[in-house]
C-alpha cells in the first residue's frame, strides 16, 4: 500500500501524468486576462465571468535569488525564481539549475515536500520530452 501525499494547497495545480505541472487558472471572458491563483473577480475590467484554464509547464526564467536562509523545505543554499508562464509571474524554487540566467527556458514539475507525504511544484531545467 503506497502512502498517501496530498498538495501542500488542493486548489493550486494538478500534475498531469508525465510529472509536469499545470497551474490552476481562471481566465476573464469579457477581456482574457488570466489570473493565478485562480481569482473570481476581474481586476483589469471588473468582469465577474472567469472561468477555469490550466497554464504551463513551460516557463521562462524572469528572476531568482540564491537563498541563504533555510526553510522547513529547503536547506541553503538553494535558488528561487520568479518565472514567467504564459506571461504570467510565479514564484517556486529552481531545482537542478547550477548556473540560472535570466530567460533561461524552464518547466513546472512536482516536487515532494518534506517527509514525502507533501506535494509541491518547482522549477526545473526545461527538457523536450
């Protein structure tokens, strides 16, 4: 019997069947704006009709910082990133990434948090397949 691991936040992402992630979204019938996490209000137009859209895997290094102070998930030193998906900005750590440069192509995978029992999303070295 495997053990039961749960998203550090339900509502947040799904990790399709290759390991990639895809963001949950909510996108603005009236002007397309999209917004994550997912919002019910338009704040560009003042529209009330979003509805729910997937954004990702793929990203673009926007910036990152090289972390110093350890967290209950990370010991330092380890990089977090601001990356663009689809335009918008997300933040997660940058895992397997030696030297990051800004606009560097980049996905979204899952991560186990913790003990294992968590799951997350970071950024990972874009690969094609």
């Amino acid at each position: 019997m495997s053990a039961h691991i749960e998203h550090f936040r339900e509502d947040l992402f799904r990790v399709a069947a290759d390991g990639r992630v895809r963001l949950l979204a909510s996108r603005c019938a009236d002007c397309g704006q999209v917004y994550f996490p997912r919002a019910t209000i338009c704040v560009a137009c003042g529209g009330s009709d979003l509805a729910d859209t997937e954004i990702g895997p793929d990203a673009e290094l926007f910036s990152f910082s090289r972390v110093h102070m350890p967290t209950l998930n990370f010991k330092p030193p380890y990089l977090a990133g601001l990356g663009l998906v689809e335009g918008l900005r997300v933040f997660a750590p940058v895992i397997d990434v030696d030297q990051p440069a800004v606009g560097m192509k980049l996905e979204l995978r899952a991560l186990a948090l913790g003990d294992g029992s968590r799951l997350g999303y970071a950024f990972y070295p874009w690969r094609t397949a």
